[in-house]
C-alpha cells in the first residue's frame, strides 16, 4: 500500500492506494500555523485499522517551505560569494548577511586568483556572533572547478551548523539563479529539517517505519535523506501533486491543460502527449530567480472559497480568502456560496450562503438568483481567461518538455482536465461557455494526492568535458575523471547516464522506473591558430517526470470508480 498526502492552503487531501486501488480516502482542514499537525492528523486518520506492515511508501506534497518564503519567514543565513573579474556579486544580493569575497575561477575552472582564508574566517567570526548558523557558499564558475567553494566550505565546516555549496545545487552556469538557488537551500533548510523530522519520528511511533519521499517541483520525488541534501527542490511541490495526478488521464498525442481549483487557489498546467512541460529555466518565488527544477504551472488566487464583493458596482472574486464559504459557517460570501443559491451544492446551510449573495446582489442591483448566476459565471471566466493568458506566455519562448526543446513549437490545448473539491460544477460551466473539451479527473476531490502517491522518482546529471584539458567533470555529483582527444558526444552520455542511474537509486528509485533521456547536448570545437585543439562538450540527462510502473491497474480502477 501507498500513502499520498497533499497539503494545500484550504484541505490536507490523504489517500491509501493498494492493488485493488483506492482503500481509504480523507480531507483535513489545513492549519497554517500548525502544519505539522495537520499531517499527523491526516495520517492517524489514514492509517487507522491498518496493519502498518502492509505499507510500502509514504509520499509527501506540503506548502511549508513555499509559504516560508512567500510570506517572508525564513531564517537569516548568510551568503559568501566570490565573483572575480566582471559583473560585481553585490548586484546580486539576497539577503543582509551577503559577503562579496576575492578568489576567482575562469570559465575553463583555471584558478585566476586565490582564496584569502583570513578573510573568510573573518566573515565566519562575523556570521558566528550574529547567531547565524546556515550559510550559502558560491563561486561564479564552480560548475567548471568546484576548488574556490571547497575552501571555503572547509574553512566554514566547524563553526556552522550547515554549510551549502552551489555547484552541489545546480550544475547550470547561471550565476545570479545559483546564488538564489544556494540562498534558498540554504534559508529552507532548518524549517524543512525541523518538519519533517518531526513526522518521521511521529510515524516511528504508531509502527509506520517506511520509506519516506518527498514530492519536488518537477513533479518527482526523492527520499527523505535526499530531501535533507536538497531542501529547495520542495518548493511548489503542491502545483506538481495535481499534474501528477492529471497526466495518466490527458490525451496520448495531444496538449492538455489541467486545472486544480481549490478553495483558496487554481493550479494550472500544460501536458504534451501525457508529458508535463518543465520551466524552461526554474522556479521564481518571492522575488528571486532559481534554477531549482519546475513544472510549467501557474497559481491564481481565485477558487471555490475566495472573497466576492461589489466595488462600486463592480464584480471582484478573489485574491484574498477569509475562510470557508458561508454555508459553511464563513463570514464573506463565495462562489461555493453562489452554488448553493443555485442548488448546485447542498450539503451545508443554504440560508446562510443567500444572505451573502444577497449582499452582492444588492449591490449589483440584480435578483438573488442573477447575483448568484453572475457570481459562478464571473469566476469561470476568470479561470478560462488566465489558462489562455498562460498559454499564450509559453508559446512566446520555446516549449521545454521532458523529451527536449522544441523550438518553434506551440502548444493548442483543447482538453481541459479539472480536479479538485468543486471540480464537477466548475467543468460543466467552463464547458458551456469555451470551445474545451472539459473533462473531470477520476476521484477528484483527491487526484493531487493520488498523484503524489504514484509520482516516480526523478533527478538530472550535468556532465562538461573539455578533452583540451583533458577533464570530464559533474562537480554536482562529485564526479571527476581524466578523458583522451578522443573522448566523444557520446562516451559523455555514457557517462552522464551512469551517474544519472547511480543518483536516482541514491535518492529513492527502482530501477524499474529509470526512464533517462538527454535533455540537452552541446559540443563546440575549441580552435587555436587554424587548428582544433579539442572539444568542449556539455551533456545535460534526467529520469524524466511520470508514474511509477505500478500505476496503470491501480488507475484503470480508480477510473472506474
């Protein structure tokens, strides 16, 4: 059996899968201040009257850190960079504790100039009595020779309580995204640590000692232990649960869109021919740029439970949530408000949801039942509205998929896929008044954690080989090895392909499930004079987004539900 937990900004949705398909399925009120016990919650309900024998895999999707970030409270920690020659690192602080220090590495991985260790050990004393106890090391082109992050790491070792370097977050030579990768690793860290040890130990003592994952933005999952290495790869792990629990369902060889609309948000996001599109470079969050790896989707702060109100006689739905909608005991009238008025819903207080619509058909000047029309119409068309937005904004720049970069290529959904607890009203409006196919997600009101539970492993190599210097190097994996001229595009795939299938069954995979591809291949020649001196080759290869080999008889009977 497979526990898949999702936590969203409105509900926990926890699910138990086994062979004969869904067993037990659960929705918890998510408490922002108390995260941890909203998944304790939802496990102890989950697993009651389970022989915890019988389960084989925990997988968890959370908010925390993402709401650590957006909200501006995560701890201090502090950045040493070391930029050499060109652009100063100082235009690229993230945080107050940000030390710009000498030292450089050339973009072949030549030492161009030293590391002062007394100044780093001053800037360590510094961070010491300023009760810093996480920091975030970078070195502009560490992807091509790690040394400079090295020293300072080992320099560092002793005092802090953790020490991240940036060529183990990212191989990609994006400078100013890696010092943004490295900080928010490092910023996430304690309040990842502190969660999820805190469930894992909770677990131990109801009898549940299995293997823990952790869903990552792209849509893959790696282990806990892993996680611990990689905190920043949780981030918007929620979005990726409702593809995830989409993709299985979406047309073969056709573009689809799938919409998660929940009480406080809508997720959305483009599948290919049952494959999800990646972010071309990586997550943005609160204001900084990353590399960390990411599905294409996009929140919108409009779902069943946002605000509705009249300004100046007109109709605004959303950003803001104050709670469950008014037939739910509420204070502000909802589109799920809207519904019960319309006799769409009619498991809460009706009479409570008309005197909310009232209000906005007062200040309309319509019928309560025009209001309520107005209400629903006016949220579906918002949603319709962004979902093109976003489709419009991915054909402006090249479609990044998990099978390659398909330049010139455009996406056509005409599939929408819509889960999430109000899904079946929401898809036969949004039906009525688009040129969609829309379809509803088998199980719902819980696909996203269904999604998480079968979600596979996934993670990529970035292997660079200069046969001039004669090196081929992946300082991501701690890998360095000597190479002849005559090292090949394709002795380097070998190889990237071995580190990559050694990773994935570090962090987690079965090797039923190591489904690699190169993503990405570059080779230039290197000329001196008239004469090629050698060849520099990168070699980017993943284990591509999807689910686990068990999943097709567990869906066709979740399909048949």
């Amino acid at each position: 059996m497979i526990i898949g937990l999702d936590v969203g900004g409105t509900h926990a949705d926890v699910v138990l899968l086994g062979d004969e398909g869904l067993v037990k399925e659960n929705k918890v009120l998510t408490d922002p201040a108390d995260l941890f016990q909203t998944v304790l919650s939802s496990l102890e309900e989950i697993t009651a009257g389970i022989d915890p024998r019988n389960i084989q895999r925990l997988v968890l999707s959370t908010t925390l850190t993402t709401n650590a970030i957006a909200q501006g409270k995560i701890p201090p920690v502090g950045m040493i960079v070391s930029g050499g020659p060109g652009i100063d690192p100082e235009f690229y602080r993230t945080n107050p504790h940000y030390f710009p220090v000498s030292g450089s590495i050339d973009h072949r991985g030549r030492e161009i100039a030293p590391v002062d260790e007394r100044e780093i050990r001053s800037i360590a004393e510094t961070l010491k009595q300023e009760g810093i106890r996480h920091v975030g090391v970078i070195s502009k082109f560490s992807v091509r020779n790690p040394l400079h992050e090295i020293q300072i790491c080992n320099v560092l070792t002793d005092t802090f309580e953790r020490v991240f370097m940036g060529h183990q977050v990212s191989g990609s030579l994006n400078f100013s995204r890696r010092i943004a990768t490295t900080y928010l690793n490092a910023a996430v860290c304690p309040i990842h640590r502190d969660f999820f040890q805190a469930v894992k130990l909770s677990l131990e003592k109801k009898g549940l000692q299995v293997p823990i994952h952790i869903l990552k933005a792209d849509g893959g999952t790696m282990n806990l232990e892993s996680s611990m290495q990689f905190p920043g790869q949780t981030i918007l792990s929620g979005p990726a649960a409702s593809v995830m629990g989409s993709i299985a369902f979406s047309p073969s060889e056709a573009e689809a869109m799938s919409l998660d609309i929940g009480g406080t948000t809508t997720d959305m996001a483009v599948i290919s021919n049952r494959v999800p599109l990646l972010h071309p470079i990586g997550i943005r969050l609160g204001g900084y740029r990353t590399l960390i790896r990411s599905l294409e989707t996009r929140s919108i702060g409009i779902g069943g439970d946002s605000k509705v109100k009249v300004c100046n006689g007109t109709l605004e739905i959303g950003p803001e949530r104050e709670g469950p909608a008014m037939a739910y005991g509420g204070a502000v009238p909802t589109p799920t408000d809207a519904l019960f008025v319309l006799n769409r819903v009619k498991n809460g207080d009706r009479e409570k949801a008309i005197r909310g619509i009232q209000v906005v058909a007062d200040g309309l000047g319509v019928s309560l039942k025009d209001a309520a029309d107005k209400v629903f119409d006016h949220a579906c068309r918002r949603i319709l509205a962004q979902a093109r937005a976003m489709v419009d904004r991915i054909n402006n720049r090249p479609v990044y998929t998990v099978q390659d970069i398909q330049e010139g290529s455009r996406v056509n959904p005409k599939v929408l896929l819509i889960l999430g607890g109000p899904a079946p009203y929401f898809a036969a409006h949004i039906e009525k008044i688009s040129d969609f196919n829309v379809q509803v997600v088998p199980r719902w009101q819980v696909a996203n954690a269904i999604g998480a539970a079968l979600a596979r492993t996934t993670c990529e190599v970035t292997l660079f080989a200069d046969t001039q210097l004669g090196i081929a190097m992946a300082p991501e994996e701690g890998f360095k090895e000597v190479v002849g001229p005559d090292f090949s595009d394709s002795d380097a795939v070998d190889t990237a392909y071995r580190l990559l299938g050694q990773k994935a069954l570090q962090i987690g995979a079965s090797t039923e499930d190591l489904q690699m591809e190169v993503i990405e291949k570059q080779q230039f020649n290197m000329v001196r004079g008239f004469l090629t001196t050698g060849k520099n080759i990168r070699i980017k290869a993943q284990v591509k987004p999807g689910l686990i080999q068990e999943y097709e008889s567990v869906l066709t009977k979740l399909d048949n539900c």
